[in-house]
C-alpha cells in the first residue's frame, strides 16, 4: 500500500482556505481538491437542469453523470471549465441547500475520498478533518470575523469586475454559517485533533508559514 500525504482544512466560508491551500499545495507538490467547488458545480447543473433540491433520484443521476477534476485549481466539469459560473454570487446563495442533502454527501465523500487514494492531496471543505480524510495526519481549521471574511469576498468578487455590495455579502457569509454548521449530515465542525487558526488581521503568508512550519517539523520529527 501506499502511503499518501493529505492536509485536511476545514473553515466557514471566507476564512481564507482556498488561497492557503493553493500555497501550500505548491510548496509541498500536492494536488489541491476544492471540495466547495464540487458542491457548487452539483448546484450548478442542478439550476442549469431545472432539477429541485427535492428530487434527490434526479440530483444523483445528475451526480452520476457529472465528470469532474481540476485543472490548475480550476475545476473542469463535463470538459468545460466551469470556475467563473461556479463562483457567481447566484451559486453562492444555493450552494448550502444542495450541500445539506445527505445522498449528494455521500457522493462526493466518495469522489473525494477516491482522489485522496491516488494522489498526495491537501483538501478544504467543511467535512474534510472530520469526515472526508478523518485519518489525515495534518488537520487545520481557519477561522475569521464574518465582517473580514465578507471583506475578503467582496474584495475578490469587485476586482473579478462583478457589480456586488458589501451587505449583501456579509448577510449571505452569516445565512450559510448558520446553514453549514447546523445543518444534521457533516456540519461544520472543527475536528479533534485540527489546530485551529484565527486569520483575522493575519495576513496570507503568515498563515501559510504557521502551517508550512508544523508540516515541516511532525515530517522532520516523524522521520527519525
Ligand atoms: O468553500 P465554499 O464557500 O466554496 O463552499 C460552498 C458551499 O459548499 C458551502 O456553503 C458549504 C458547502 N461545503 C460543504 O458542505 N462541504 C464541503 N466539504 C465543502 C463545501
């Protein structure tokens, strides 16, 4: 057997995971999987196909369907790059009903879990320390205000050149903490063993080298 390397990050939304992640991924040459981009493209093809949060045979034949991957941190769904559509606000706003439904969990747990097996992965998501690579040797959960996690979405939806207001943001960051950490399948949680992170007033580079740091010295250390 293998052994594969995988860091689990878990966090609410905003709280700065998927840019650490891309970092790390490169400093340590593991595949970044963005497991909120999974649940945003089954939305996105859930709207795109006229199929209801209620009609759960409908959304696994869809699931079932669905070819995904990432290219460069960037997933490609059916062949098409999908990031831009992924991250519309409108995706934003639906994204944690579909993600409440325990047979779509259980899929893409599953998909998840499967590329854990084949490649040395760092993962985000809600559910990954917990859930998804619960034997995961290297945990962390990011944590911030909603006023600076709302910021820091409103900052890169206006520089991507997207019309959106700082209230409407942070409104939408509260109703899906609410949502994800209490929703009954995998809420939101920190795990046990994660060492948990406040990002607020941090700036990127010293959350990077905070974790780079610990990864470092348990390799070093488990080594000898
Ligand atoms: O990280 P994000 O904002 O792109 O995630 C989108 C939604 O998907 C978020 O509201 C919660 C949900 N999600 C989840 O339930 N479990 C995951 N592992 C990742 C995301």
């Amino acid at each position: 057997m293998i052994l594969r390397l995988s860091v689990a990050i878990d966090g609410p939304a905003g709280a700065g995971k998927s840019t650490i992640a891309k970092l790390l991924a490169k400093d340590f040459n593991l595949m970044y999987i963005n497991t909120g981009a999974m649940y945003r493209a089954v939305t996105l093809m859930a709207l795109s196909t006229n199929v209801s949060s209620e009609d759960i045979d409908g959304l696994c034949d869809l699931i079932d369907k669905m070819d995904m991957y990432f290219n460069k941190d960037r997933l490609i769904l059916n062949n098409e790059d999908v990031e831009e559509k992924i991250t519309s606000p409108e995706i934003s706003k639906k994204v944690s009903e579909f993600a409440a439904l325990p047979e779509v969990r259980k899929k893409l747990v599953k998909l998840q879990q499967n590329m854990s097996k084949q490649y040395d992965v760092i993962m985000d998501g809600r559910d990954i320390g917990t859930v998804v690579l619960k034997e995961a040797p290297f945990k962390f959960f990011l944590t911030a205000s909603p006023e600076e996690r709302a910021n820091r979405r409103y900052k890169e939806l206006v520089n991507k050149g997207l019309k959106v207001e700082y209230e409407d943001i942070l409104k939408d960051i509260i109703n899906r903490d609410y949502l994800d950490s209490n929703r009954k399948t995998d809420p939101l949680r920190k795990a046990e063993d994660a060492i948990e992170i406040d990002t607020t007033g941090l700036n990127i580079d010293g959350v990077v080298n905070k974790i780079s740091e610990h990864i470092k010295s348990s390799l070093v250390s488990g080594a000898k």
